[in-house]
C-alpha cells in the first residue's frame, strides 16, 4: 500500500497525465488533475531522464530514506516514471478507482503544502515561548520527594520494625537487613527523589503527610507489602532549563496556533453530509425506548 501511494504520488508529478483527458473522465473534484503541468528542469538540475521525461535533482529531497546511496534513491525516481509512463499507456489513470486514489494522495500533498505554508509564515516571539515556558513548567511546579522505606510481608513485622526504629536501632541497617525491596535495600531503602504521581497510592500520601525527619507511625499497605517510611527531605521540583525545551515549546505554540488556523477555516467552510449519514447520526443518538414490564 505504501509503495502504491508513492507510485500514486509520482503520477502525479506527470506531464498532463495522458489518457485522463476530460472527454473521457473529468477530473475528480475540480481538482484539474489533468491539467497538472511537469514543471521546466533546466539540464543542469536534471537528475535522470526516463524516454526524454527529466526528473530533476530536487526530487532526491522529497524521496530521502534514510542513509541510501544517491545512485539507489535515483534508481527508485527512475522506476517510479517508468511505471508511471506504463500506467498511462495502459490508460490505468481513466478508471475511476486510480482517479480516487490520486485525488486523496493529490488532497493530501496540497493540504500538507498548505499547512507548511502557514507555519512558514507563522512568526512566534521569544516572548511567546517564554509565556509558554511559564505556564507548563513554572506554574505547575510541584513538590518532590526523598524517602526511604522498608518493605516486608506482613504488617507484624513492619510494626515490630517500628518500635526498632523508636528505640534508635539504624534505619539504613534495618533496610538492608529486612526489607524485601532489592531495588533499594542494598542503599539502605533509599528511593531518591520523586514527586507524588510517581508512587502509588497510598504510599503516596504517606509521604506527603510527612514532615523531614518524621517516620510514619503505623505501617503502610500497598499491592507490594507493608512500608514503613521516614521522609528525608522535600523541595520544589525543579523545571528543566528554558534553553532545553525551547524546541519543544515552538513545537507546542505551533501546534496551537495552527489548530485555531484551522478552526477559523472550518467555521468559513460549507460542511454538509450526505442525508443518509444524517439519519444515521440521528438515529445513534437517539436515547434508547425505557424498558416495557411484561
């Protein structure tokens, strides 16, 4: 499918598209797909020529996969116009199957040009990103966590390490001996910093409960066993560097505007469905008849 789209798209690029002419089959969506000129390749932009049909050097940029050598990606541009070539001797482009496909392909090519063109045209300040910045990142700053926890199977057995721990017995030594969490015991049941929705409930809230220094009075049950908790510190979660992430907020600003591009043409644009499409939504939303007693 993949490559028929490709092989589709090359068609496209046709001189004229012989074999569409409008006695015959009209274009598909006043789109003029048989009116579509090859533009003029000037010899020193010629990349191949296929039966004096000049594919251009630009054409690589549009057909770049990946690493591939230039002579492979030129012999692929090549056989896409012979194919094209054959398929216009073959009169394939007047059944109305292939005209549809153009005309999607055609359809989407044009609306991504027109998407580029908007963005091209689109100027976002630095002031922009900055607002941007400030409100995904410094606004919605969040606390984060330093804990450490011993983990164990029974609720006895955390309780007793409870009672350890309020007569000064080590809490690193008790992890490392005791718990059952091999992620953490080895450093003492250090969890490192975290922020709440990085824990599961209600661990979670445990620790914001906390204050530093504080170890939690009775023990704490999740899906993975009894935890007994100490909260070593807390602090603001500190956001990554403006610098860091700029690429992505233009990404995010872009995305935005364009979107409101976008509904302010559809809002212009005349958008009816078929009748038949209409009663069918109708009926869908339709609450369903309240059950009848016998």
């Amino acid at each position: 499918m993949k490559h028929s789209l490709l092989i589709m798209a090359a068609c496209l690029a046709g001189v004229q598209l012989i074999g569409c002419s409008a006695a015959k089959k009209p274009p598909v969506d006043n789109l003029q797909i048989t009116s579509i000129p090859r533009p003029e390749v000037k010899p020193e932009n010629v990349l191949v020529t296929v039966n004096g049909k000049a594919i251009p050097r630009s054409a690589l940029q549009q057909h770049r996969q990946g690493n591939a050598p230039e002579d492979k990606q030129r012999d692929e541009l090549a056989q896409r116009e012979i194919l094209r070539q054959d398929a216009q001797k073959q009169h394939l482009l007047e059944q109305p199957d292939v005209m549809e496909k153009i005309d999607n392909t055609l359809r989407m090519v044009i609306s991504q040009v027109a998407a580029d063109q908007y963005l091209k045209g689109l100027v976002i300040s630095d002031d922009d990103l900055k607002k941007e910045y400030e409100s995904r990142f410094i606004a919605t700053q969040k606390l984060e966590y330093n804990a450490r926890h011993i983990l164990v199977d029974s609720e006895k057995k955390a309780r007793d390490i409870i009672q350890k721990l309020g007569k000064g017995v080590s809490f690193e030594s008790l992890a490392k001996k005791m718990s059952t969490d091999e992620g953490s015991k080895g450093q003492g049941g250090d969890l490192g910093w975290f922020t709440h929705e990085q824990m599961v409930e209600p661990f979670a809230s445990a620790v914001a409960a906390l204050k530093p220094g504080d170890i939690t009075h009775d023990p704490v049950q999740t899906q993975f066993g009894w935890h007994v908790i100490e909260l070593r510190d807390s602090r603001q979660q500190q956001p990554p560097a403006y610098e860091q992430v700029k690429g992505q907020l233009l990404q995010v600003v872009q995305a935005r505007k364009f979107q409101s591009h976008m509904d302010e043409l559809k809002k212009a644009a005349q958008v009816d469905l078929p009748a038949a499409n209409n009663t069918a939504e109708k009926s869908s939303s339709a609450p369903a008849p309240a059950a009848v007693s016998p």
